[in-house]
C-alpha cells in the first residue's frame, strides 16, 4: 500500500553518502523549488515503493515522531554491519520478530531519524 516515503534530513550530503554506504545504492540529488531531494532507486515499475531524503525547513530529522520507515534488504546483520561506520548509530541489533515474520533492527542515521531494517533470512 505505501507508494512514496520522505526521510527528513538537515545537510543533504552527508545523508547522501549515508544512505549510499549502507544500501549500496545511488540516490540522486534535486532541486525542485525549495525543497533538496535525494531520490532512492526507483522501484515503482516493479511493484515496490521507493521515497526520498528531504531538506527543507518543514521537515526535521527525529527519533520519536512521525512514522518509521522499514527498508527491506536481504539480511539485516549486513546492513547493521555498515552503520557505524557511514556514521550512524545502531539501536537494535538483528532481532527475530517471530512467528515466522522474519528479521528487524533498528539504527540511528547521520540525521537523527530513526530507521528500521526488515529481511526474511
């Protein structure tokens, strides 16, 4: 159901390279008017959501408002692994959700969001 998410972030390229170290993607830096947007991978044309870092003055970086985005990967340990040092924090390590949900940790970004992580293995 989720089409469009927007990570709020205070210096772009720091959360640029970030995001860049743990996914091992290339996230695309725009203007459109006021608003600085680094655009993930599209992933729309194959039935998933992708979403955007944001800098503007309305969005602010948090640990415990809004709603917390979950990026799927393959194993959350890998991931985890890369945090520290692309300058983040990890919060909760690779935890087993149960019942047979899979996997989840939570980490810290450069920007003071909170982000979990989701995988099946």
């Amino acid at each position: 159901m989720i089409s469009w998410f927007e990570i709020p972030v205070q210096r772009m390229q720091r959360a640029q390279k970030f995001y860049e170290a743990i996914f091992g993607v290339t996230i695309t830096v725009s203007e459109f008017g006021e608003f600085v947007m680094g655009l993930f991978p599209d992933k729309q044309s194959m039935g998933q959501s992708s979403g955007a870092l944001v800098e503007h003055e309305q969005y602010v970086p948090s640990m415990t408002h809004g709603a917390m985005v979950y990026f799927a990967c393959d194993d959350v340990a890998v991931v985890l692994d890369k945090v520290e040092k692309a300058g983040g924090q990890v919060l909760q390590p690779k935890t087993e959700i149960g019942e047979g949900h899979g996997f989840m940790g939570l980490l810290r970004d450069t920007e003071g969001n909170r982000i979990a992580l989701h995988s099946n293995s």
